[in-house]
C-alpha cells in the first residue's frame, strides 16, 4: 500500500497535493485524462458521475459533474491550459456554486522513479479567502478515498 497522500501551502494562494503510485507515469496520466478511467476512481465511491468530459489537448475543455447519495450535484468545468503526455497537465478550473471565488489554475506533474509514479498537483486558487475555504473542508479526506480507488484501478491495469 502507498502512503496516504501529503498536503501543504507552500504560499497564500496554494496547496500541493502530492501521491505515489505503483504504477508508471503512462498509466497514471491515462487516468487522470480518459473520462473512461476517470469515472472508476475520482472521489468518493458514493458519488456518480452524471457527466465526466476531457479533452485532453490544449484548448479541450472539461466538465465533471458528480452527484452525492443524497441527491445533491456538484459540477466543475474548464480549459485544458497545457498537456504534455505522461507528465504534465494543466487546467483551469471552475465550479458551478462558486465556492472558490472565482478561477483556479490546477497543475498536476507526474514523475516515475523505479516504477512508483508520483502526482504532485498544485491548486492555484484566486485569493487566500478561497485557499483557506478549500483548506477548511474535508478536501484531504475526499481525495484520499479518491486515490485509494485509483491505486486499485492501477493494479488492475497491465503495465505498458
């Protein structure tokens, strides 16, 4: 099993989120890009997608929308900024409620050392109230589950 994942603000305005996997870089990028393998493991388990899209080139656009076990919708859309397969993926980001007072700017670099990749993303959010807002909820714990469900889609996965 990997460690769980690690969260830091290394300023005002961000967190890194940061998870290894045994998998490689490809795999993991496929992951975070292909609305297919998307919908297998990103957040909670109890939530379904109702609509998962990414274009995964520069100018694609992307939309998840998830609904809870009570019913209740959160959708999220954006740009694809930069994409460079395995290894880099940058988007900005919106939601629907708007709870994060405006655009965030999300990276995600993905390194592989000896077959463990590692996803380090970086949330750029557009002030420090909304960085402390995001920072208040149970962020770290829905990620986790999220990231516990990918790690058993990469082992089910054949290497390539």
């Amino acid at each position: 099993m990997q460690p769980p994942l690690t969260i830091t603000p290394p300023s005002d305005r961000e967190i890194v989120v940061t998870r290894t996997f045994k998998a490689s870089a490809d795999l993991v990028f496929d992951c975070w890009t292909i609305p297919a393998l998307i919908r297998r493991w990103l957040g909670p388990a109890d939530w379904v997608f109702v609509t998962c899209e990414f274009d995964a080139r520069v100018g694609g656009k992307w939309r998840f929308v998830t609904k809870g076990p009570t019913g209740f919708e959160m959708g999220s859309g954006g740009e694809v900024l930069e994409i460079t397969r395995p290894d880099w993926i940058k988007t900005n980001e919106i939601y629907d409620m708007d709870w994060t007072g405006g655009q965030t700017i999300v990276t995600n670099r993905i390194t592989e050392v000896n077959g463990i990749a590692t996803s380090v993303v970086t949330i750029l959010y557009a002030n420090k109230e909304a960085r402390d807002g995001a920072r208040a909820t149970p962020m770290a714990e829905g990620m986790e589950m999220g990231f516990k469900r990918l790690e058993e889609l990469l082992a089910d996965m054949p290497a390539y």
